[in-house]
C-alpha cells in the first residue's frame, strides 16, 4: 500500500490498514485524526507523536496483537516463514536450534508470569539467540522499566510495518 491508497480509503478500512500495525484503538483513532498525510515520514511522525501519549492500558492492548510464544510446537510453526508480517520479523527463529527454541519459551512463560504480557521485541535482523539474550536479560527488569522497554520495542516495530507503505 502506498500512501496515496491509505489516504484515499474509507475511514473503516483505514482503521483496518493502520490495525496491521498496531492493534491499540487509541493509536489507531489518533494517527487517523491527521489523514490524509502529505508522505510517509508525516504519517511516521504522527504515528510516533500518539504514540508518546498513550499509557499502560493502550500498550497492553498493542501488545496483544503479537503471537504469543507458548509452546515450541507453535513457536516452531509460527515463525516457519508463512508470509505474514511476524512471521517475516521474527524469521530468525526459523532457523534455530531447539535448545533456542525452547530457551525462548521457557522464558516468555515466565516473562508472562513475571509481567502479565508476552514478550515484546523488534525481532527484525536479529538471531533467535540474540531474542533469546535479550528475553534472559528483561526478566530482571522492574515492572515499570519494563513497560517501557517493551512498549519502545512495541513503537519500533509498528514504525517498521508503516516503513512498508512506500
């Protein structure tokens, strides 16, 4: 989709577009405040601007809208490279081990236990064992730092799916 498409659809397909990126109603009803957008670094912009005024509640609601790593059977079968937008972001975990692969699950199973949401991180260009570094290293975080780290991850990733609209 291009810019021009996005502006030119109806509001409700608009929503649907921008939910391909960020599942959270505020960010979406806030970024459409401000269509039609001259180009795409006005829509970035924009997107970032609600963004930095949403809270926890908006966050928890982005967050999911991401797969949730339960079990290596769906981890495997998630990020198998099936074309879809996580699945293309996340297709470093396609190729790891399965001691990775199941060091990721265990810790999203106790990251959800710890925090309450699964673990969010802009996968794109990194390994399963980097995720799987980065996972470890969170789970010390306070719950406060936490959100906010997951919720920068969570800002950089819609940024990446908006990059698409070229």
């Amino acid at each position: 989709m291009t810019i021009t498409e996005f502006n030119t659809l109806t509001k409700d397909a608009a929503s649907q577009a921008l939910e391909l990126c960020c599942v959270s109603q505020r960010w979406i009803a806030g970024v459409l405040e401000e269509r039609p957008f001259q180009d795409l670094s006005a829509l970035q912009q924009r997107a970032n601007f609600v963004w930095s005024t949403l809270g926890r509640e908006d966050y928890l609601e982005a967050f999911e809208g991401h797969p949730k790593i339960g079990d290596v059977t769906s981890l495997k079968a998630k990020y198998s490279g099936s074309g879809n937008l996580a699945a293309h972001e996340q297709s470093g975990v396609s190729s790891a081990s399965d001691k990775v692969i199941e060091r990721l699950a265990e810790g999203n199973r106790q990251y959800e236990e710890i925090f309450g949401y699964i673990f969010i991180v802009c996968a794109t260009g990194k390994s399963a064992q980097e995720m799987c570094e980065l996972l470890e290293q969170r789970l010390d975080n306070d719950p406060e730092k936490e959100l906010a780290v997951a919720a920068e991850e969570q800002r950089k990733i819609l940024q990446i799916r908006l990059e698409q609209w070229q």
